[in-house]
C-alpha cells in the first residue's frame, strides 16, 4: 500500500485547496487517515485524521472549520478540503495510512501510522 498525495500548489491568502490520498487498489476510505503537514524549520504535526474505527472525523483546534476530510462515494480516495489558507499553512502535506481498528484521536500519533505518501508541497502567498 502506497500513498499518493496530489493537489498541493501555489495559492493566494484567502484560496483553497483540495489535497487527495490515493492508493492504487485500496479503498483508502476504509482505512485509518491521518494528515500531516511539516512547515520550513518545524516539527511535522497532525492536522486531521480520519478513524477507521467509528468513521468519525477529527481536527486540530486551531484548523477547525476551515479543514475537513472527506471521501469518494466508493470510497477509493480521501481528500483533504482546506478553506481561508494562510501563510502559516504553507507546507509539505502528507497522508498517512493505517489498518489498525483505532479511534484518532489529536494530537496525532505518528507512529499509529504504517504507510506514508511522498507529500505535496502547498504554498500560501501573502
């Protein structure tokens, strides 16, 4: 299993972006989601995961409401919708893949994570 990250770009203060994870051959959206993002100079950090547990949603605090995840009707690939983008959001984003049967809970466990995308770059300009 080997994640894909695709839609990271260039956009202003203010866009949007819809980040997806994908697969080939997985139904990714029967699995354990985390997204992760790592700016220039920090820590990677967990923004948003989906449980494969319960199907629920979770979020950074300081994200809420402006990052959501969702998934293809058949579930093939899972998306990361980001709204009001800022400079502080620019970063490398990356999905991440679990099979384990676990609630997510934030902040994000890096290591409840077995399967890592590449990441996709997503710049905010001001």
């Amino acid at each position: 299993l080997q994640p894909v990250e695709s839609g990271g770009g260039l956009v202003q203060r203010g866009g949007s972006l819809r980040l997806s994870c994908a697969a080939p051959g997985f139904a990714l959206g029967e699995y354990g989601i985390g997204w992760f993002r790592q700016a220039p100079g920090k820590e990677r950090e967990g923004v948003a995961c989906l449980s494969r547990s319960d199907g629920k949603t979770r979020y950074l605090d300081s994200l809420r409401g402006r990052f959501s995840i969702s998934t293809d009707n058949d579930r093939s690939r899972v998306h990361l919708q980001m709204n009001s983008l800022q400079p502080e959001d620019t970063a490398v984003y990356y999905c991440a893949v679990t099979p384990v049967q676990a609630m997510c809970t934030m902040p994000l466990r890096e290591r409840l994570y077995d399967y890592w995308g590449q990441g996709t770059q997503v710049t905010v300009s001001s």
